[in-house]
C-alpha cells in the first residue's frame, strides 16, 4: 500500500476522487494482493534498452503493479520507465495486450520516485539561499 499511498499523497490526488476498483475489462486471472487505485493519467513510458519514448495514458496503479495504454506493441519483459507529472516508476513489462487500436501493458513496478514537484522547488529554494 506504500506505493498507492505515495502517489496518491504526491500526485495531489484526493483518495475519495481516486478511488480503488478492481478491472474487469480482461477475462484473465487476476493476481494482484491489493486493489488497484484508478489514476488516469497522461504518462510518457520509455523503453530503456532502446530509449524509445512514447505517450500513454496511465490507468491504474496497486502494489508493486501499474497498467499503462500506449499505440504501439513492447515486449514482456522490457525494462521501462512511466513518467507522470509529479512521480516516475520503473518496471518490467509483465503483459502487452491488443485493444482496439492501442495496446494494454502490464508493469511489474520495481522502483518508484514521488513528490518531484516538490523536490524541484526545495532544490531551487537551496540554491537561492
């Protein structure tokens, strides 16, 4: 829950707005041990062993897991990273699903960073000390 804590508190997001809800959108298993914290969100995901970046639309965020919509097809087991606005989170990606036009993808999330608007400014507060 360290995770869904970090970027609803840093992204400024209200967890009454953001609300958790399992999907149902597949027909596969679901193997998550928490909920998924619905978050919508313009996102850039970058494939690392190519530095090929592309935009997306972040879904949802649980423990250890984020589903990220993109227009182009990346293989399982991709080292990515998913930049959003104010946190950034790197992962391995777990599934590539076709849908409609666009592609679904499952990241094993590994590492995340939060709270980057506020780093920025406690760094460029520092520096006009």
């Amino acid at each position: 829950m360290a995770l869904l804590r970090g970027i609803a508190k840093n992204y400024g997001m209200s967890l009454a707005l953001a609300t958790a809800e399992k999907s149902t959108t597949t027909t596969s298993i679901d193997r998550r041990q928490s909920d998924r914290l619905k978050v919508e969100t313009n996102a850039e995901l970058t494939i690392l062993s190519t530095d090929v970046s592309v935009r997306g639309w972040l879904m949802n965020v649980s423990d250890g897991g984020a589903q990220i919509r993109v227009d182009r097809s990346v293989p399982v087991s991709e080292l990515v990273k998913i930049e959003c606005t104010d946190f950034f989170l790197l992962g391995e990606v777990v599934y590539c699903e076709a849908d409609r036009d666009q592609w679904m993808l499952g990241v094993n999330v590994e590492h995340g960073m939060y709270g980057l608007k506020a780093l920025a400014e406690a760094i460029r507060r520092s520096w006009l000390d």
